[in-house]
C-alpha cells in the first residue's frame, strides 16, 4: 500500500545543516547537533546508565527529522551493549526527509556513516510505519503523520522520551497538552523525558500531565533545560 506522505524540503546552512523554511528553525543545533543529542537527550534521560539492566529499554521521540538523535543513541548503546538487551526506538515524524537529505544532513559525523548508510539503505516512506533492524538488538519504528493523531495508539511502555519537535513558538502543535498528556500516558512508572524547551506553556503541559520536572544545565549558549519524571 503506497500513500500519500508529504515530504519536507530543507534548506542547508553551512552545506550540512538542515533547516524548516516552514517552521522557521533548524533540525539540530547550529554549533554542534551531535553533542546536543549526548547533552541534552542521551545525558538528560541519564542514558547510558540506565542501559546497564540486561532488558528491554524503549525509547520514543517526537519528531525524526534527520534521524541523528537515533543515530548518536544507538552508536552508544552499540559500544555499551550488554548482549541480550534489546533496545526499542520508537520516532514518529509528520514529514520525512529523502535519503539525500538523511545522509548530508549527518555527513559530518564521520562515526556515524555506518549506522546512517544502514538507516538510508532500509529507508522508505510506502508505507504508513518503518521497522528497521540494527546490530546489537536495535529495533528502529518511524511512524509517519501527525504525532497528535498517532500517539494515542501507541502501544507502548516508554521507559525515556525525546521531546525534540521544532522551537514550540513555531512547532506549537507538537507541545499542546494533549499531547503532552498523552506522551505521560505512554510512559512507564519512573520513566523520563527530556527537552531543550523551557518555554513557560511546555513546562505546565508536561508538569499539568504529571511530571515532577527538573531544570538542567542547557547544551551550547541555552543556560537551561527541562527533564522530568513520571
Ligand atoms: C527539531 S526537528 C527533529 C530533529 C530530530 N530529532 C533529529 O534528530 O534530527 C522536529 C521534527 O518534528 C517534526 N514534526 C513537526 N510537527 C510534527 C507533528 N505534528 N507530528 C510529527 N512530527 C512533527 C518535523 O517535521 C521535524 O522533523
């Protein structure tokens, strides 16, 4: 079943940075896309330290966009790996970048060409879900649409969210208490999330859900961030 899946058009700064006319705001951080991933996703949901139980860990994300937060996640928990544990991404995503636009988007992270080439290679948007394998028991699902109409269905027991949609003054959708609500819904008792957000409205949403929330230390010149607690 082919459908119709709208795909997004980036414009490119300093060649490889990708950018939402759309939604006026870059994909990742201008000074260093792979270090807010560790700062503020990996390190804000205390991974890998969390990674240490032979288990099942479920992670999911609001927004794909170049994957890179995916990419940067699993090269962790591959030099991390306990050899039985099995790692699940769940990421949905309301307009898919090409396999171009995947592969210059994450070509200046030479240690993660082997993972993106296999992300681009097993890449398609046919369908209305992607489940991708990766070495070390990762299990990689892209679900395409609007996360407000998806989550709710998600049948899934998130031990650590990556709340990383467009800047929520231009990407508001992705931030609502609704959903919100329905991302604490989904996660486990004693599961976290993480943001680069501070914005006023996305910390009641999340608190009013019922996260006990923290403030961080935030990733490059942002003084802080928002983690929390079901
Ligand atoms: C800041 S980017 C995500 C960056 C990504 N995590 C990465 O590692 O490259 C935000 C993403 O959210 C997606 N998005 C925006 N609104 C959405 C919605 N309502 N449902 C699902 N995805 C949405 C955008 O298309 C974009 O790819």
């Amino acid at each position: 079943m082919t459908q119709n899946i709208e795909q997004a058009n980036p414009r490119w700064i300093d060649y490889n940075i990708p950018r939402s006319d759309r939604f006026s705001d870059t994909y990742y951080s201008k000074i260093d896309g792979q270090g807010e991933t560790d700062h503020v996703f990996i390190n804000g949901n205390n991974l890998p330290h969390r990674w240490s139980q032979p288990d099942h860990f479920t992670i999911a994300e609001l927004g794909f966009g170049t994957g890179l937060n995916f990419l940067e996640t699993a090269r962790q928990w591959s030099m991390t790996w306990q050899q039985v544990a099995t790692l699940q991404f769940i990421s949905f995503e309301l307009l898919p970048l090409n396999t171009d636009d995947i592969r210059r988007a994450n070509s200046r992270w030479t240690d993660l060409q082997p993972l993106t080439e296999h992300l681009c290679q097993n890449w398609s948007i046919d369908h209305p879900g992607l489940h991708i394998k990766f070495p070390c028991n990762i299990q990689l699902d892209v679900i395409f649409g609007d996360a407000n109409m998806l989550l709710p269905n998600l049948n899934a027991n998130v031990d650590a969210w990556y709340l990383d949609g467009f800047s929520p003054s231009k990407n508001p959708e992705l931030w609502n208490k609704n959903l919100m609500d329905d991302v604490y819904n989904a996660t486990k008792s004693g599961g976290t999330f993480a943001t680069y957000s501070v914005a006023g409205y996305v910390r009641r949403n999340l608190q009013s859900a019922g996260f006990t929330i923290n403030r961080a230390k935030g990733f490059g010149t942002k003084r802080e961030m928002l983690i929390g607690q079901k």
